[in-house]
C-alpha cells in the first residue's frame, strides 16, 4: 500500500528530535505505520489497555490513520508522541510521548508502548524521562498524567520510576472502565 503523504518537514526538525545513551525519539513518519501496528496491537498491550484504541486493531490502512492522528497532535500543540528508535538497531521499537484529546481528557498525557521483545530493558523510562524533560524545556505545560490500568505494574514502575505519584482512581475516558492517574507538576525550583 503507498503512503499517502510524508511527514510535514517542519515537524521533523531537530528541535523536535531527542537523542539519549541507547534511543532516538523522533516525530512519526506515515512509513512508521506497520511498525507501529506491530507494537499497539501486541495482545498484552490491548489487554492492559497500554494504547487508547478508539477501534479494535486492524490493518495496515487503520495504522496509517492513527499515525496520521499522531501527528495531528504535533500540529495542533506543538507537542505529541515519538517514535521511539533503538540506536544498536535503527529499528522504530515503540512511542513515547504526550496525547491531549480536544474533550473528556484529564490533562496533557504521557504515554509509553515499547514492543513486547524489547521489555524489560528500561526503554521506556529512558524515553520518558527523556520526553518529560523535553516538555519541560519547550512548552507551557506544569502538569503531566498518565492513565494507567490498575494491574499494569510495568508501567506504574515506569510512572514512578520518572517521578509520576498516585493522584488518583479513575474512569477511562473512552472506555469507562478503571483507571489509576499518576501525576507529575513542573519543579519550581
């Protein structure tokens, strides 16, 4: 299947990259798309409820929509979601970043989904530490949530392991079903 469009080059510029010891973060191109599928629709990551799924997985044109809605978010804040790409690799090995729906949402989201063959490796926290600072740096943002099932203890670890605390039990605002909030403010000092 061709892709439609490339990302808009102003999006990709270095200031919207972030380099780290192991990790590239950097804007999602539309070619992302089938890389991307692989790691939101992993069965664990659906089951956990790790991506906010407004369809039930699909195929390669649904991957294309949502990467597109990804970087939709990049235009509209100035902030979104990256690709996260392993350096030893050069492989686009999951996302991190911020999600900020227009209604129903309890704030500016950070999100994380590392492809399951790459748990355990501290990825995630790598790049979310990383993108926390990024946003810090960059926009207006004070405070960042994270949605969380209340049984997903690999990301509560990530959550508290880049300083997100338990705020509070809550409703997913697509599905309804329980969700935990951890919570991070920018520090005043």
């Amino acid at each position: 299947m061709p892709f439609p469009q490339s990302v808009d080059r102003s999006l990709a510029s270095p200031s919207n990259s972030i380099e780290t010891t192991r990790l590239v973060l950097r804007v999602p191109q539309l070619e992302d798309a089938q890389e991307l599928m692989h790691v939101f629709w992993d069965p664990e990551v659906v089951e956990q409820k790790q991506v906010t799924l407004y369809e039930p997985p699909g195929g390669l044109e649904l991957a294309l929509k949502n990467t597109n809605d990804m970087l939709g978010q990049w235009e509209l804040r100035g902030y979104g979601q990256w690709c996260v790409v392993e350096k030893a690799t050069a492989r686009v090995i999951g996302c991190v970043g911020f999600y900020h729906p227009q209604r129903h949402w309890p704030g500016v989201d950070l999100g994380w989904a590392i492809q399951r063959s790459r748990w355990g490796h501290g990825f995630a926290t790598e790049a979310s530490t990383a993108a926390l600072r990024w946003i810090w740096q960059n926009t207006q943002v004070d405070r960042i949530v994270s949605l969380i099932g209340p049984d997903d203890q690999r990301s509560i670890r990530v959550a508290t392991k880049i300083g997100e605390r338990f705020d509070r039990a809550d409703l997913d605002p697509v599905h309804g079903g329980p969700v935990h909030v951890y919570a991070i403010a920018r520090s005043t000092t």
